[in-house]
C-alpha cells in the first residue's frame, strides 16, 4: 500500500518529532491532539528543526516553507477521513491507546494501518479494541525522532503480514531503518537496554552516586553517547518510570525501578518537558 497521507495522534514529547521526520519525506501529515497548546508546541517543534537546517545551509527557506505546510494541526479529527496511515504518540497506559485506536477505528478509512509508538505495552491489546486487529502495527520511534534512524515494528499475534510489510515500506520511505520484532515486552531495544541500565539504577541508588557525575562518567568513558539520567529526563521521567514498572513486572527482579525517579514523578518533575528532572532544563 502506498502511504499519500499520514496522521500522527498525540502532539507531546514525540508527536512533533514524528510529524517532521513523516514531512520531511515530502508526505502530507495532520498532527493531533485535544491540547491545543500541544498542536502547537508540536508544530513549531518541526518548524524549528527545518529552521536548523536552514541556518545550517542544509535547507533552502523554500524547501522549510513547503515542508512546514505538509502538516497541519487539529484538535479534533479532522482531516483522518483520507489518511492511510495513522500513528499513535498518546501517553504510555493501555486504556487511553485503547480509547484512541477504537476512535480510530470509527473515523479512518477501511484500509488504513493503525500503528502504536508504543515502547513496551502489548500491540495485540492495544489492537483488540478495533474491528481490524489485523491492520494494527507496533512503529516505535526512538527519541528524538527526527535524527534517531531506528524504527521497530512490531508484529502483535493478529497483525497480518500485508501490514508489516506495508509498515516497513513506509519506514523505509520516512528514511528510517526498520527492524522487525515479536510482540514481547520491551520488544528488543528497551528489554536490552532496560536491563542494562536496570544496573546503573540501582547501583546509584545503593552507592548514592550523584547522578549527573554517573552520567559524565560513562559519557568520558565512550560508554554510550548519553548518561542514562540525561536520557530519561530527555524521553520523559513518566513514561521510563512506566516502561520500567511494566518490564519489572513482566521479567521480576532483574529489572530495577528507580525510587527517586518515581519521586520525581510524584513531585510532577517530568524531565525536560517539565523543565526539571535530574537535570534542570531551559
């Protein structure tokens, strides 16, 4: 199937992120969310990442003022009636991306995929609340999305094969590399990386490291390009603390939840988003 128009639903962390890489492939997007504010911030998300581009001599301003007018923001749903390709950026809880694909379900044509940014919670739940479970798809970004090349697509037990192979297509035309992945929790990249930074959780925790000097190690060291705190705060502490709790819960010990990440949590220190989580952001 040939994607000539997608739809993103969810405008926060992601959305916006995920609406420039599907404009930047020159493919009209609607950008959704019931917080206008969101739409917005959203929208000018993208713009400004063209706008680098354009500062950098990457871009032309004619080739930022078209891609800009690729997306178009709503705070309803307008627009979805013709899209073939939707993907969901809501918050991590089963519920509400259950509440958001039977919507979808409703409102989008008969042959559009239905895809998850979901990055640990199961595609074959997240599809049973629609009467196509088959056209139902995992398609998770990896933040930020606009320069991260990773997309796993995950496959749920009712997925057909027509639609992951449409998905991979489409991942490939976004200019990403897909990987294919079995509907387990965590897929492949958070189940590794979850259990590895699982350890540097806890091992803060019992040593009382500072955090931030944790990070700055492993970043001396060429350990990974990021500290895992800096990333949490830059993914949004509530969703790792979500991701966490859930592959805690499916695999038992060996995955560490960090109490004073959910402090902050509790405290609504979200991370960058918030402006305060580890670190303070501008």
């Amino acid at each position: 199937m040939f994607v000539f128009k997608a739809a993103v639903v969810g405008a926060g962390t992601m959305g916006g992120e995920i609406a420039h890489a599907v404009a930047s492939a020159e493919i009209p997007v609607v950008l959704e969310d019931v917080d206008e504010r969101l739409v917005d911030q959203g929208l000018e998300k993208a713009r400004s990442l063209w706008q680098a581009q354009v500062d950098a001599g990457k871009l032309d301003p004619q080739g930022l003022a078209r891609r800009v007018a690729l997306i178009t923001g709503t705070t309803a749903y307008e627009g979805f009636g013709d899209v073939d390709f939707v993907i969901e950026a809501v918050p991590e809880r089963l519920e509400i991306k259950q509440a958001v694909f039977s919507e979808l379900d409703a409102l989008t044509p008969g042959h559009a995929i239905l895809a998850s940014n979901t990055s640990s919670l199961s595609v074959t739940e997240i599809g049973q609340g629609t009467s196509r479970p088959e056209q139902v798809v995992g398609f998770h970004f990896f933040y930020p999305a606009s320069a991260m090349r990773l997309i796993e697509v995950i496959e749920g037990e009712d997925t057909s094969p027509e639609t992951v192979a449409d998905a991979m297509t489409f991942a490939q035309r976004i200019r990403k590399t897909p990987i294919r992945c079995a509907d387990a929790p965590g897929f492949v990249v958070n189940r590794i990386l979850g259990s590895a930074v699982s350890e540097l959780w806890r091992a803060q925790e019992e040593t009382g490291s500072d955090p931030q000097e944790l990070d700055r190690a492993l970043a001396e060291a060429k350990a990974a390009p990021m500290g895992p705190f800096f990333l949490a705060d830059l993914t949004g502490l509530d969703t790792v603390l979500h991701v966490a709790e859930h592959l805690r819960s499916c695999y038992g010990d060996r995955f560490y939840v960090h109490q004073g990440m959910r402090e902050l949590v509790s405290q609504g220190a979200l991370g960058a988003k918030s402006g305060k989580g580890f670190y303070e952001h501008s």
